[in-house]
C-alpha cells in the first residue's frame, strides 16, 4: 500500500550524513561498516531511494535541518544563523540534484500533487519520491521576512524551533516560550498559507502559538505522552487541539518517543509497531474518526534500527502496520487514510493552486 511519509530527514543524509541514498541500505551500511564508522546511527541506516520505493513510500515530507547550538565542540548544530541557512541550502541544493538524477519531484503545488498520485498510483514502487519541503526548526530563516525567499524556494510547511529555546522561542526540552520575533514570522507563514508544523514547541510555545496562528496545522512526527510521558510527545489536550483545527498527526518511529526510560546509546528496543497502533488507535479515540493521524516516521533522524521498534529493520517493514490495523478491527478505507489518505487530503487542501 503506498505510504505519504510527512517527516523524512533527507538532506541530513545525504549532506551531513554524506551517504549516497542511490545505494541500496545493505550497501550503505557494509561501506559505513568497512570505514569502521561507530557512532550511533552508522551501520545501521533504514532506507535510501530504493528502499523508499520497495516500500512505497512514493510522496512525503523532505526537510531541510539546521539549527544554531552555540557551544563550539558540539556535534550537531551551527553557531550563527547565517551558518544554518548555508547549510539549509545544501540540503535544498541536494534534493535539486537527486531531482536532477530522477530520484526525487518537487511538489510545490496541488496540481504538482495530483499529477505525482496518480503516477504514484500505477506504480508506487517504481515512481520517484514526491517531495514537499518542509524546514524543521526555523533557525536557517534569517529574519521574520526572508521566510518570502524560502517559500519561493517551495517551502510549503515549517516547524519554528527543534531542541532547546532558538532564535524564535522554545523547543523540546525546554520550557522557553515565543521570543518576539516568532510573533511576525507566525504572520508572515499564515500570508504565505505554510502549513505550520507544531512539532517540537515547547509546551509553553505550543499555547502561544495556539492562540496567535490561525492558519493550517499539523504535526508531522509527532505521538502521544499518553504512552510515553515526557515532553517530546503531545498531552491529549494537544492532540485535540490538532484535531479541532482539522490538522493530521504524523506517527514517529523513534524509540525515545515511543518507550518510556529511552537512552540513547544504552537501552535496547523492547517496543514494537504494536505502540504504534496503540497511538494511531489513542488519537483516533480522540477525535471520534481515523481523519486526524498519519505515518511521519522520522527514519534516519539521525539514528538507525538501533533505536526503532524491535520489528523495524527497514522502513519497509512500516508495510506491517496495515496487517496490524486490519487485526485490530480498521477496515480498508481507514487504513489507505491513516497510511496515505489523511496526508494527502490536507496538502490538496493547504497547497496553493
């Protein structure tokens, strides 16, 4: 069944990562193995553009990631915002390039959307992966006016902060609220029509930007702290929230936000894709329909199957949700929307003409 995977760190990859995602995953990780590379992640990688068409995963989400940490001797991060923008950029120039190679199409509109399902739906296995652009913490946006720029870029959705408090207000781990120029840029994304993505705020910034944004919504890799409680996952009164403004919450698959007690580098995965029927089935219960929840698995965030459900070896294996839903009661038509229908109803909804 074909899958819209609305959080693919792709650029990351490709650029930070410097993996050749032309290869297949075996390839990919026998080279990191033969390199003698180490770090968490190596070795263990979960797809490449063939995998994604074995698995089917024929249109989604592909971000451009870079966030300012200030601290010089980090190991992730950039130290000034023009920095993160330069790097923003290579991962946007990386995905021109593989667009270039026949391994990627932008979607910049609904027509762009339409014309790529319905050669999805021939053949999902052999398409190109059809991408919209997504920003995963707004550091590489220099001003609250350059977001013009990026959306001339193709940015159609966007995420404000990532880990910590940034330039425009709180993020994960942090208690932080807006800063004040999140107020103009949250303006500026509504005149655009971005899709704003609410993954990542703070609970703090989660409320006030609640009450300040009235565009469209979503959360693109995002579950529930109903199963795993601390402040990554959204409380119920935040999923509701999604759901009374019509938005779609993408399933992650990354232990730490799927197992309680998750540390990186030490515990091992006792979850399987059974949690992650558990959070479809929660947010479903929620809002009364299946209308509302997506796959946004984040593979390859910057971790392998080291740190996936014990059953995810590949993203391929996210094909086993539709038999687990289907064991669990979900007739096919909710199933086609919670694998690729919701996501794809709210960008023909959100994407200009």
């Amino acid at each position: 069944m074909m899958i819209f995977d609305a959080h693919l760190d792709l650029g990351l990859n490709g650029v930070d990562w410097n993996r050749d995602l032309r290869m297949a995953v075996a390839e990919i990780r026998a080279q990191e193995l033969m390199l003698g590379m180490t770090e968490p992640g190596r070795c263990t990688n979960t797809l490449s553009f063939p995998e994604l068409r074995k698995a089917e995963v024929a249109v989604g989400l592909a971000t451009v990631l870079a966030r300012i940490e200030q601290p010089i001797n980090h190991a992730f991060g950039w130290t000034t915002p023009e920095a993160c923008y330069a790097m923003a950029m290579a991962h946007l120039s990386y995905y021109r390039a593989m667009e270039r190679s026949g391994f990627m199409v932008a979607i910049r509109t609904k027509d762009d959307l339409g014309k790529h399902l319905m050669l999805a739906a021939n053949n999902a296995s052999s398409c190109p992966f059809g991408y919209i652009l997504s920003m995963e913490c707004a550091d590489p946006v220099l001003d609250p006016d350059h977001i013009d720029e990026w959306y001339g870029h193709g940015l159609r959705a966007i995420g404000i902060t990532h880990y910590g408090p940034n330039r425009y207000g709180g993020g994960t781990r942090s208690e932080a609220g807006l800063a004040a120029e999140a107020i103009p840029l949250l303006k500026n994304i509504e005149r655009l029509g971005i899709a704003l993505d609410m993954t990542h705020l703070s609970d703090r910034a989660f409320w006030q930007v609640a009450e300040r944004f009235d565009g469209r919504v979503l959360a693109s890799h995002q579950n529930a702290r109903k199963f795993c409680d601390w402040q990554r996952q959204f409380s119920d009164d935040m999923i509701r929230f999604i759901i009374e403004r019509d938005g779609v919450l993408g399933m992650a698959f990354d232990a730490v936000m799927l197992q309680p007690g998750w540390v990186r580098g030490v515990s091992t995965p006792e979850v399987t894709l059974d949690r992650t029927v558990e959070n479809i089935d929660h947010i479903c219960q929620l809002s009364g329909n299946v209308r509302h929840v997506g796959i946004g698995s984040d593979l390859d965030g910057g971790y392998g199957f080291e740190q996936t459900p014990a059953d995810v070896n590949t993203i391929t294996d996210l094909q086993k949700l539709t038999g687990l839903l289907e064991t669990r009661g979900y007739p096919p038509v909710d199933i086609e929307a919670i694998m690729h229908g919701n996501w794809t109803r709210f960008f023909l909804e959100t994407l200009p003409e």
